[in-house]
C-alpha cells in the first residue's frame, strides 16, 4: 500500500473513529507539543496541522525555486569569476533548497507533482519579493543582504519547528543562507568603497528593495489569519511583526556601516523601546503583488511554466531508461 493511500485510510479511520479516540489523540498531540517533541510524518497528527503545514512547506519550497529566477539572470552577466562562481553556488543551493522542502512536503501524502501543478496554476503562493525586478548588478548585493537577510530571521526560528522533517531541513537551509546573505553583504560593501557611481547603484538598489523585503515577513500580525493556530501548534516561533522588527533592528546599523541611507523618513531608534520606529508600509502594494499583479508576476509564472514544459522530454526520457533497466533486473532473475 502507498504511503498516500494508508494517509487516505487513516482519513477515513478517522471518520469512523469515535470522538472520544479522537480528542484523546488530540491530547496526545498537544501534550507531545508542549513537551517540544517533534512530530514526524507517520504519528498522528490533527488534518489541519497536516494541511497547514504542506501549505507553509510548499510555498517556501515554490519561493525557493522561483527565487532563483531573478538571480539566475545575472549569473552570465557577474563582474567577475569570483562573483559569478559564489552567484552561482547561491543559486544551486536554492533549488537544492526547494528539493527539501518539496521532500518534507511529500512526507505528509502530497505528490510532487500536485505540488508543481498548483504552481503551475496560480493555486499556490510564493514569496511576494521574487515579483520584483533585478535591474543592476547592485541589485544582486541588495537581495543577499536583504532578502536573504531576511529569510535567515524566518528561517532560524524554523529550525526549532515541531514538524521534523521541517525543522531538519531549515538547520542545513539557514547555514547556506547565511553564506548567501554575506556575499550579498560584500557585494554591497565593494560597491559602496568604490566609485561615486557605484555607490549610488547600492544606494538605487537599498531604495527598491527595502519595503518589498519589510512586506515579504508577511502581513502585519493583526491582518495574519494563521499566525495564532501557528504559533500554538510551533509551527511559527516568532509572529510577522517580531521578525519583522527583529529584521529592521539588525539590518539598519549594516546600512550605516556601508554608508547608505535607508528609504524611510520615519526611521528613529527609540530608546524606551530598545528598537528602531519605523514608517508605514504600503499594504496595498503587497495585496496587488500577492495577488499576481506585481511587476513582474507574469514574467516569473511563464519563465517556471516553460522551463517545466520544455523539460518534458528529458524528465520522460529518465522515466523509460528507469522502466528498461527495472525490466532487465527483471528478466536476469527470471
Ligand atoms: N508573499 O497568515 P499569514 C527565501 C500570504 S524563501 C506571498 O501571515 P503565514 C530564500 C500567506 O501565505 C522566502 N504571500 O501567513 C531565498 C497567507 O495566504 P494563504 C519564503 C504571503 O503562513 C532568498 C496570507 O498571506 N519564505 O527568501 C506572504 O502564517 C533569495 C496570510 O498571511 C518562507 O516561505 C508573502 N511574502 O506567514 C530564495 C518561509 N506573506 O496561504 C531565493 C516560511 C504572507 O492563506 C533568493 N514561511 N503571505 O493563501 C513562513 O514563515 C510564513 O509562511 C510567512 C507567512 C511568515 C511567510
């Protein structure tokens, strides 16, 4: 039996389990929870838990592939061997990380290819920030520091998840993010210790990328309907906002050292608070860009569905040399 199909069953044992087997269950679990034990695929586990966590999962997972679009684009055009040696490595190691997580995913009873299809058809998010353009070279520093940044202050929380293939994954994911983010860094600081010119590029790309990268720690904590179940079943550790603030507080005295101004008027440290204020951000434009009118959703939607289209061949030529070899093992034993 596949292990789909004993999920399906244990659907339906559930159905036809009394209540009372269920809610002890329930307890099981959420005392297995509160002792910070972690949960692996073939325990018991609430339907919803299972399904939000192939949702959060799977969106990390897309994000990482679509991810390496708007960097891949520039791996040709890296000023240098040694740049375009690390541009490249960076990129490699995200779809390394989409294969993980895809690979977690499937542990809950979801194929990959239903992973791909809601993809393919605008069912399932990615991250908002990979809707943005890469415009300059400086923009390959800004989303290391940035946006990678960013997904380390996410991320390092995940690594104490309570799904276990999760939490595993994120510990091998976060040490490669982290290289990820200071190449960006460096990027960023050779630009900003050379040329005016080049220093203003930094500077073009801090503007753009600021607000995209504060609106990609998602909505505020008010407006978020799945942080409250999340945080109770650890599946989030930190809420939007904290990551968010925890985001800014580190990533602003990184601009004063290179030199360059963040994009916000309203920015101030407060001393009562031990944390920066920061200006309001534009909610609107990260609906729109959810939604799939961002500056550059369609670009990235068509790049994925025709690099998977035009991989057809090869993934049916691996299938049929699979079946030939399995068919000889086959005729050698008998
Ligand atoms: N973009 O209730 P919440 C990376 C959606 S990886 C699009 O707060 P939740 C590495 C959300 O899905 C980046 N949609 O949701 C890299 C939900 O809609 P749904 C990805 C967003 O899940 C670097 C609705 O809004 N990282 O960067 C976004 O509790 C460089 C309500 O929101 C992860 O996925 C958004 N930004 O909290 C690669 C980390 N934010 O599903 C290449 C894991 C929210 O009901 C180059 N994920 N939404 O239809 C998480 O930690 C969480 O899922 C959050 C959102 C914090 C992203």
């Amino acid at each position: 039996m596949s292990f789909r199909r004993s999920l399906e069953t244990l659907e339906i044992n559930e159905i036809i389990m009394s209540e009372e087997k269920i809610k002890s269950l329930e307890e099981i679990f959420e005392a297995r929870i509160a002792r910070d034990e972690k949960i692996e695929p073939k325990d018991w586990m609430p339907e919803k838990y299972r399904k939000t966590h192939i949702r959060q999962m799977s969106q990390h997972a897309h994000s990482e592939i679509i991810g390496m679009l708007p960097e891949g684009n520039w791996i040709t055009r890296a000023p240098s061997l040694r740049r375009k040696v690390a541009l490249l490595a960076k990129v490699q190691d995200e779809a390394g990380h989409g294969l993980y997580l895809y690979s977690a995913c499937e542990t809950l009873g979801i194929s990959r290819d239903e992973l791909y299809d809601q993809l393919h058809s605008g069912k399932a998010k990615y991250s908002s920030i990979f809707n943005y353009p890469t415009v300059s070279w400086a923009d390959m520093g800004a989303v290391g520091w940035l946006v990678d940044g960013a997904a380390i202050i996410n991320q390092v929380p995940l690594c104490n998840t309570s799904f276990g293939p999760y939490a595993r994954a994120m510990v091998r994911v976060c040490k490669e993010e982290s290289f990820h983010q200071r190449q960006g860094f460096e990027i960023m600081l050779k630009l900003c210790r050379g040329s005016e010119e080049q220093k203003a590029m930094a500077q073009d790309a801090l503007n753009r990328w600021w607000w995209p990268s504060l609106m990609m720690l998602g909505p505020v904590d008010a407006e978020s309907v799945h942080t409250e179940q999340s945080m109770k079943w650890k599946l989030k550790r930190k809420t939007n906002d904290e990551l968010r603030q925890q985001f800014i507080d580190q990533t602003v005295p990184q601009a004063d050292l290179l030199g360059i101004t963040v994009p916000d008027p309203d920015l101030k440290w407060n001393e009562e608070t031990g944390h920066y204020d920061f200006g309001e951000i534009n909610w609107e434009e990260f609906w729109q860009v959810v939604k799939g009118h961002g500056p550059c959703n369609k670009e990235r939607m068509s790049a994925r569905v025709n690099a998977w289209d035009n991989g057809k061949w090869v993934r049916d030529a691996a299938m049929a040399h699979a079946e030939k070899k399995e068919l000889n093992k086959l005729k050698k034993v008998v």
